[in-house]
C-alpha cells in the first residue's frame, strides 16, 4: 500500500488542538490535513519537548487511535514505542532495531 511521509504538519482531530508531530506516515489524501484514520505511525523527535510530547501530546495521539507513535527520546538515547489501545512504554536501546507494526491491507 502507498504511504505518505508528512514531515511538521497538523492531522485534524476534531475538539482538541491539533498537535505537529516530528513525522508521521499516512495513507494517500488528498486537499486536507490527515485524519487520525489516516495516520499510520507518528514520530516525535524530543529532546526539549519530551515532558509536553509524553504528557499533552501522547494522551490526545491515544484518544485519536492512533495505531503506533514514537517518542524518539534524545535525551536517553532510547526509542519509546506506544501502541493503541493502551500506549504502554516500550523502550529499545540506542542502535537496536525495531520495525514498526504492519500496516493494514491496501487496495
């Protein structure tokens, strides 16, 4: 299935701010922001950011469904992995490798 890379640039989650992730890979759209259905996987590259990405950000990428987000924490050298439903911390060494979920079945 074709996925976009959307590089700094809001998804449109209804009744809350819509927050800027780092990266995030969707499914093609066209003429408006991503939807959270849309988004795939979302990266936050924090480092002076990490408390408000773990705390205002996180909580709103899990009420939306987003199926997996990734704290790249600069700060630990270490890749924190939550995923829906229940976002709980996965945490993966500096240099250690780790695929994200398959994504589901395209067209």
């Amino acid at each position: 299935m074709k996925r976009w890379l959307w590089s700094g640039a809001p998804w449109c989650y209804p009744r809350t701010p819509n927050p800027y992730p780092t990266w995030s890979s969707c499914a093609p759209y066209r003429e408006r922001d991503p939807l959270p259905e849309d988004v795939l996987l979302l990266v936050e590259v924090s480092e002076t950011t990490l408390v408000q990405d773990r705390t205002l950000k996180l909580p709103l990428y899990q009420q939306a469904g987003l199926p997996e987000v990734w704290i790249v924490n600069l700060l630990e050298e270490v890749l924190e992995v939550y995923a829906f439903p229940h976002y709980l911390p996965k945490r993966h060494a500096k240099g250690e490798k780790w695929p994200p979920r398959p994504s589901p079945p395209g067209p």
